[in-house]
C-alpha cells in the first residue's frame, strides 16, 4: 500500500514539476529598487543627485550611473542572500527526504505504529495519519523543489544579465554619452573661440574707425591752422559769431595801459534783431563796464565809459560790412562817433576826469559781469568783425576817413588787429578776409 502511495506520489511529483516549469517559463519578474548598503528598508531612499551639473545631459548622465551602481550592488546583495537561502533549503530537502525514507521502514518493523516525535521541527507539524504525511511530506518536497528551481532560474538570469550583457550595454551607453558630452563641449568651445575672435575683430575696427576720426580731426584742426596763419597779411581776418549764445566769443590776448583818451575803430557785419548786441567790451577788477559798445534790443547803440552811458547816432544792422570809429577823452569826457568814414555824433561829460584802467579783459561779442566771464547770450554779437583796433589818443578825422575808404591802414598802437593777438572760443571761428574787396561786393 505504502509503495502505491509513493508510487503516485512520484507521478505527482513529476506533474507539479511539469506544471512549476510552465509556470517558470511564463517568466515572473522581479521589480528590484536599488537601496544603498546601510540604509534602512523602512525608509524611503532618495538617489537624487544633489550635484549641480554644468547641463542637462551631464546631470542624465550622472544620475544614470548612480541608479546603475545602486542597482549592480543591490543585486549583488540579492544573489548572496538568495544563496544562503537555497543552502538552506537544500539541508531543509535533504532532512524531509530522509524523513520520508525513514517512515515506511517505521512502520514494517513496529507493526504500523506511530512512534515518531511530533516535537521535532520538521517544517511544522505533521498530521498523525501515516497516509497524510507521506502526501504532505511529497507536496513539501515538490513545493521546495520548484521553489528551488525557480531561485536557480531567477539567479542564473541575473547573474547572466548583470555579469554580462548589462555591463557591455552600460558601457557602450556611457561611451556614446561621453562621447556626447564631448563634443558638445568641444564645440562650445569653438563658439566660444569664434566669439572672442569676432568681439576682437570688431574691437579693432572700432579702434581703427575711432583712430581714423582723431586723425582726420587731427589734420583738420592743423588744417585751419595753417590756414589762419596763411592770411595773405596777418589783419587780413573776420572773426563769425553767428550764433546768439554765451560762450561764442573771441579774445585780445593784449590788455591796455592807463590811459586818458583812446580810439577804437573796427568793421562790423550784422543783421541781428532787436539788437546787434556786444561787438566789445574791456573789463578790469572792480568794474566790468570799463569800456562797453552795445545795441541792446530796440535801445540806441550805447557807449559805456566806467559805466556811464552815451548814445551813439548809429545804424549798422542791415547785413553790409560798416566802418565804426569811437574816440572819447578823459577832458570833459568828450566823445565822437563815425560812421563808415563820416562823423555822425558827438557828446561829452561821458565818465569826466576817468582815467582808462589798465590790466584788463578785451572780450569780442560779449558784455561781461564778471571780468572776462558771466556773459548773457540776450546781450551777445551776432554777425561779423574784423580790424579791431585802439589807440591810446583820438585819432583824426582824416585818418579815420581814410581807414573807412580802403585808402590807408593804420594798426592800433596798443591793440593791434593780427591773427596771433585774437583767439577765438565756443565755436566762434577766424577766416581769411580781404575787407576791402568785400565791402565793394556789397556795395
């Protein structure tokens, strides 16, 4: 009876390892979480790459590594534990094998008695019916063996796929990213290398432009330069003040001695309205309206002597190149005014018994406040001036007749007109004039 009983208890046997095969070729899978060595199980692990990567692909790929490192010693944790296991349950087969080959010799020789221990730990309890326990005794042994089976299956599949195939893929995976990697860094460099070359380039064509523009200002400020000291004669000049402001003005680098008479004759060109403005003014310390010519909007062309006012019998605002004399002396402060060769005007108690100070500021199209500044652009020249000239005594009426027909020049003796005594500022310029053949043109 006993052996019909192991008898389909081999066959039994052999359907259930048929059936756990079919079972193990279905392919159960194990979903595996890389854990790092230490940690605890009960945790939830973060394998966050807290590394700042220089870019997305670097930060993939280090993530990548990590994950596979994690998973390689995971697994190789797995298999050792899972070998101590199947060791175990090879001694756990081995022990129910013997027990089943011990039973029915137990039960020949003692009459079918049950004297087994009950006690001892033989993967549980076993039921007193002789029958039952060969039949759990083989489900025990055939369980244990397919499950041993399976972990053989389960190991050689993971000792195949991470001692072979996985690295070879993992390294190929790491060289095409390194390989990435590379490249792109490689050309960023060379964009980089290409930036700086252009940004260089362009550098040196602006520094090249910039140059170019210095040396062309450069050449023409020599230019007219050398055109203000080519002057066919050195009075041959006009000093243009076209613009009314307060910083277009010219200066006499000469100052003036004491002196107790003076003539100041010029040419003046102007249009302006109201007011042809400032064609000079002589400032010492202590007062600015030394000596003062003006046209002040719709007011009479003044002459200022100490700041003393007379008005002059003169109109010159029609465009057209005028000769303009002024004589004054300290002796009952006696003044005359000319006009293109002709005395319109004479006047006297004009600052009596005021002796001219010396060591002042000759400014040519502004009044001053201040010695030689604060000037106002409502009282500043607009036009043209050339041939200023002062003496230190009244001149003739023949003389300045003379000087107002082109027939004689007679040079200031103590302001001369040359071009190495007037410097210009502001925007004011100097510029080559033959003032004679001018005012026949606009005659």
């Amino acid at each position: 009876m006993i052996t019909l009983i192991l008898g389909f208890l081999c066959i039994y046997a052999l359907g259930k390892g048929q059936v756990a095969r079919a079972n193990v070729t279905k392919g159960n899978r194990f979903v595996c979480t890389a854990v790092p060595a230490g940690a605890d199980l009960s945790c939830p692990v973060s394998t966050t790459n807290r590394v700042q990567s220089a870019s997305p692909q670097e930060e993939e790929l280090r993530n990548t590594i990590v994950q596979l490192r994690e998973t390689i010693l995971q697994q190789k944790e797995t298999i050792v534990s899972q070998q101590g296991t199947i060791k175990e349950l090879n001694a756990k087969l081995s022990r129910c094998e013997a027990q089943a080959q011990d039973a029915p010799r137990e039960g020949k020789g003692r009459g079918g008695s049950r004297r087994k221990d009950y006690n001892k730990n033989t993967m549980g309890d076993l039921p007193r019916d002789p029958t039952e326990t060969v039949e759990q005794l083989g489900k025990t042994m055939q369980g244990l063996k397919d499950r041993l089976q399976s972990l053989e299956l389960q190991q050689q599949g993971r000792v195949n796929t991470s001692g072979a195939t996985f690295p070879n893929e993992l390294r190929d995976l790491l060289r095409r990213r390194l390989s990435d990697l590379e490249n792109q860094l490689l050309t960023k460099v060379a964009e980089l290398e290409e930036e700086k070359a252009q940004l260089y380039n362009e550098t040196a064509a602006h520094r090249q432009r910039t140059e170019n523009t210095l040396n062309s200002l450069l050449e023409r400020i020599a230019e007219l330069e050398r055109s203000n000291s080519a002057f066919k004669s050195p009075e041959d000049f006009k000093v243009s003040l076209p613009l009314r402001t307060n910083y277009l003005y010219g200066r006499i680098k000469k100052s003036l001695p004491e002196m107790y008479a003076f003539t100041v004759c010029m040419w003046l060109k102007s249009s302006a309205r109201p007011g042809i403005g400032t064609p000079f003014s002589y400032g010492v310390p202590g007062q600015a309206n030394e000596i003062v010519l003006i046209e002040w909007g719709n007011n009479a062309i003044e002459l200022l002597v100490n700041d003393k006012v007379a008005q002059l019998p003169l109109s010159i605002s029609d465009g057209r190149w005028h000769h303009i004399c002024i004589t004054w002396t300290t002796r009952d402060g006696f003044w005359e005014a000319y006009q293109d060769g002709e005395r319109l005007g004479t006047g006297d108690n004009l600052a009596p018994w005021h002796p001219i100070k010396p060591g002042g500021v000759i400014i040519l199209g502004q009044e001053q406040d201040i010695v030689g500044g604060r000037f106002d652009a409502t009282q500043a020249f607009v036009g043209e001036l050339s041939h200023f000239n002062m003496w230190d005594r009244v001149l003739r009426p023949i003389d300045i007749s003379g000087m107002a027909n082109c027939s004689s020049y007679m040079p200031g003796n103590v302001v001369p007109w040359v071009d190495a005594n007037v410097e210009v500022f502001g925007g004011a310029t100097k510029a080559a004039l033959e003032i004679c053949e001018d005012r026949m043109f606009d005659n």
